[in-house]
C-alpha cells in the first residue's frame, strides 16, 4: 500500500435532489492496495456518492482528484476510461450472451480494441489469479448470481480499471459467496488495485476493510485507519449517538394505546424458506388497536416474509395467527383483505399494480366483491368512494384513463395508497412505504399512517429507515435473520441499541 499518494480523491461533494442533500461536503480518499469500506445506513448516500465517482451524476459542487490531478467525471465512459469501474446493486449483463460477449461487448467502448480471443485468454488468465473462475462460453443466464458478480469484476478487470466500486455487493450473495467475495477483494489488493466497497453490514466491514469511512444523512461522520475500527464507536456513528435519538423523540406522543382488543396477533409463528428467503421463526408480535408498531430491520432479515406471513401470501409452519381475536392461520390473503387488511407496498408497481391496466381498474384491485353488481364493477360506485379518499387524503384526483405503467413512482404509489386507506382498515401493513418518495410525498404518508393510527386501526411500520421508525412507533421490534431480537417500548429505545441488534453485532436484548 502506498500511503504517500491517493489514486482517487473527492473533495467536498455536494448533491442535492430536490431538498434532499445526498451528498454534503462528502471528503473521501482511496490509496491503491486497500479496501476501503464506505459504511452507513439506508439513505446515507453512499450509493450518491459512487454514482458521482462513476461519472452517472453530476455533482453540484466538489472535486474529483486522480493521482492528484482535477478530473471531470461526465460519463461512466469516461470513468471507465480513467480506470475507474463500478459493480451496480443490479447486474449490468445479458442473460442471453455468453460470459466471453457480455464482457466483450463492455470493451467496445474503450479507446482501445482488443481481440476475442484475447478477451477469453485473459478472462481464464484473470480468473485463475483472482479467483474470479467462469467459463467464458457460458451464457450469463446460467450462472449462479455469485458467478454473474465474478464476470462484472472481470469486465471491469479487463477494460483496466484500477479503482473497483462496488455498492452492496453482497446483498445478493449468499454467506460462503461473500467470503469468496473477500477473498477475491484480498488477491485484488494484493495487486495494488484500490477498492471501495459499499454496505451497511458491520461485520462485513470488520471482516475486510483495510480503512473505514461512516456516512450518516449525506455526511462522512466518520472513519477509521487501519487496525484502528472499534465495532461499538461505528454503530454510533452510523446510527448517531444519544443525542441524535433525543433530537428523534417528537415531544407530543398522542393517547397511549389503548391495550383493548389485540388486531393482530403472532403466536410462535415460523415459516419455512422458499428459495433464498429468509425462515421466520417463532415470531411472537402484538398488534393493538391505535398503535404503531415499527419493525427495524437491515434488508433481508425476514421483512418482506413477515408481510406476506401477515397478509396470508404464506403458511406458517409452527405457531398461530389471530386477527381481532380469531384464529386466522389458515386464512387466504382474499380473506384476510375482505376483513379489512390494507397493504401499503414499497414497490406498488411490483406488489399492488398491474402497470398494464388504467388506473380505474387498479383502483378496483383488491377490494374484494365490494364494487361487484352481478357480473360487472359499479365504476360510478368504487369512483365516488375512490375519488373521497384522494380528498380525504389531500391528494390529487389522478386522471383514471391511463395505464399504471404510465404513471411516477410517487403518483402511483398515491394511488395505492389512497385504494387501501378508502375502507377503514383494521390492519395497515406498510412495508418500505416511503421508500423512494420525495419528502412531501413521503410526509403525507406519515400523516396518513397516523392518521389511521388515530382512527383506531392498527398499523405494522416495517422499514429500514430508523428515524423515520423513532418518529412513528409506539412500540418497536428488531427482526434480524428472520427472529425477533428486541422489543422496546416508545421512550425507553436507544438507537444505538437498536442499531446493535439490526446488524447482529450485539445478542439479543430482553424480548
Ligand atoms: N435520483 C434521486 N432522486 C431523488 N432523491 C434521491 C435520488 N437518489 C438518491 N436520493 C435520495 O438521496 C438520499 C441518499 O440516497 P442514496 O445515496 O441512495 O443512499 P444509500 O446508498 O446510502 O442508501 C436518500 O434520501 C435518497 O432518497
Ligand atoms: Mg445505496
């Protein structure tokens, strides 16, 4: 490792989307031979900040250094052309093609052209030294995902990057494959290339990062040098101190719950895995009428399956499920919805519409024989009922002709939202909901979730964002690996804590 002269350097990044700033003042130095974790929790903008590294965005303000010289990073292509290679959260290949032309087809837009058969040579010859192995003739859609990470690091291997940005890249792997992922990050730095590796997994850190740079709420908080990284002083920095906590808790909490009458209620209850998912077990979970109860949790630990266990996507192995004081374990997610659970998604594109069809006909999903005259939809009804949601919501009445597809991200998920909330749900699940929204949007759903809260239905928050959680619940829970680790009451929570239990680095507290 040199410790004389960074090979990249960015000074001072700044970028702000709409009142949101990604990235404020962001420093940040990357020497060759090292990797360098850039550590923070969801919304940190670390992503931000190596879309800007790569040439993807444009920062409003700072400097990108490159063995000391001022670049300006417009593209990716130029990135790629001063050294620098990105492995996005998605894969960047062609299922159809084969290794050997995902990776030919990536060097064509280099300055320079290299032969196929060169290409294959050098993809046996950089596999076998970095651990990278894959038969270049194999179509990509055939691999492993871990395999498919392989050929994304040769690409960039092969078109002579020196700086290798990785954002998450072991969200997608599983557990053996991220030690084989360090190992390869091990030969890399051996051959002095320089490494940024993005997560939010402490351990993960622990286990491979040559330095450490913390990034909270579009700042570098932090970081640690070398042999220096303190497991406890990062999930301060990650999560904030208790001062930061403080600054969380609004100081009107409104009427304490009321404990009357449980709306849902898990009793040990496991599900098996299907695929890569993650096994619930044994989650005990109270959900009281007027209560907010928040789920924190890194991605992957068993939320998304908490969802579909509750709204009867999925059968429970073991254990029970009680709505409003019967026995539901056995019930379909169309029963569970006609006895008024709502469903706020994350992805409403993905969970709760059907992009092809106007958003008239996405209105009436889901409800059920509610607008149903005989063979056919009272459209005048369900529109009157729909269009007093919007109003109660404050949102705008959306024009009903035009496919889902068409709509924005936030306009849709409106839509869903305002289709859910139009009955007066008992049971509100939100998994991610303000995921992805602008403030304003993501504001009103906060509003609306309290609103309901008010109105006395019981509310599941699960999401990954922890203010946004402090700000919300009444009570909180963590789910880590698919279990329950803590239970805390409002008040009686410290973020550091809960930071602990969300990323395994501490056991379980009293639950
Ligand atoms: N294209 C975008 N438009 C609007 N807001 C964005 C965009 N990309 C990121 N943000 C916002 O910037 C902040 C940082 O996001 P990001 O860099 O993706 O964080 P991380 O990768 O650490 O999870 C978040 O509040 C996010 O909502
Ligand atoms: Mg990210």
């Amino acid at each position: 490792m040199n410790p004389i002269a960074p090979i990249l350097e960015v000074r001072r990044i700044t970028k702000r989307y709409g009142a949101v700033t990604a990235n404020d003042q962001v420093d940040l130095s990357l020497y060759g031979g090292e990797v360098h974790a850039l550590l923070g929790e969801n919304g940190a903008g670390k992503s931000t900040l190596s879309k800007v590294i790569y040439g993807f965005t444009r920062p409003d303000s700072g400097e990108i250094l490159l063995a000391g010289k001022q670049v300006v990073v417009p593209t990716p292509r130029e990135a790629r052309a001063l050294g620098i290679g990105m492995v996005f959260q998605n894969f960047m290949l062609i299922p159809a093609l084969s290794v050997l032309e995902n990776i030919a087809l990536f060097l064509t837009d280099l300055p320079f052209i290299v032969h196929p058969k060169t290409i294959e040579k050098r993809i046996r010859e950089f596999g076998e030294r970095f651990g990278l192995v894959v038969d270049p003739s194999a179509p990509v859609r055939q691999l492993s995902v871990g395999d498919q990470q392989k050929v994304e690091i040769l690409k960039l291997l092969l078109a002579q990057a020196r700086v290798l940005i990785l954002d998450e890249p072991t969200k997608v792997l599983a557990p053996h494959e991220v030690s084989a992922l360090f190992r390869i990050f091990e030969s890399l730095k051996a051959e002095g290339y320089s490494i940024l590796f993005i997560t939010h997994k402490l351990r993960e850190v622990m286990a491979c990062a040559d330095r450490i740079t913390v990034m909270r709420q579009g700042r570098v908080v932090g970081g640690f040098g070398p042999g220096e990284a303190d497991l406890d002083a990062l999930v301060t920095m990650m999560f904030g101190g208790q001062e930061a906590a403080e600054q969380l808790e609004p100081a009107e909490r409104a009427v304490p719950p009321s404990g009357v009458g449980s709306i849902l209620e898990l009793r040990g209850a496991s599900c098996p895995a299907q695929g890569s998912e993650t096994v619930l077990r044994g989650l005990d979970l109270t959900i009281g009428a007027g209560e907010i109860v928040g789920v924190a949790g890194v991605s992957g630990s068993g939320q998304k399956e908490l969802g579909d266990l509750i709204l009867g996507l999925r059968s429970l192995s073991v254990g029970s499920k009680w709505f409003c004081g019967v026995d539901a374990s056995s019930w379909s997610i169309a029963r569970m919805r006609e006895n008024g659970v709502a469903f706020v998604p994350e992805d409403p594109l993905l969970m709760a519409a059907v992009p092809g069809m106007s958003v008239r006909e996405n209105l009436v999903l889901g409800t059920g024989s509610r607008y149903w005259k005989g063979v056919s939809v009272d459209w005048s009804a369900l529109e009157t009922a729909m269009g007093e949601s919007f109003h109660a919501l404050a949102f705008p009445v959306p024009r009903l002709d035009p496919p889902a597809g068409a709509l924005s991200g936030g306009n849709l998920q409106r839509i869903v939202i305002a289709r859910e909330m139009a009955h007066k749900p008992k049971l509100v699940v939100a998994l991610y909901p303000t995921r992805g929204l602008d403030v304003r949007s993501a504001t009103s759903v906060r509003d609306l979730l309290r609103r309901a809260r008010e109105g006395g239905s019981g509310i599941l928050l699960i999401s990954e964002d922890l203010e946004e959680l402090a700000e919300m619940s009444d009570r909180m829970f963590v789910l880590y690996g698919g279990a329950l680790v803590g239970e805390f009451k409002r008040g009686e929570w410290q973020l550091e804590e809960v930071g602990h239990l969300m990323t395994g680095s501490r056991g379980a507290a009293h639950a």
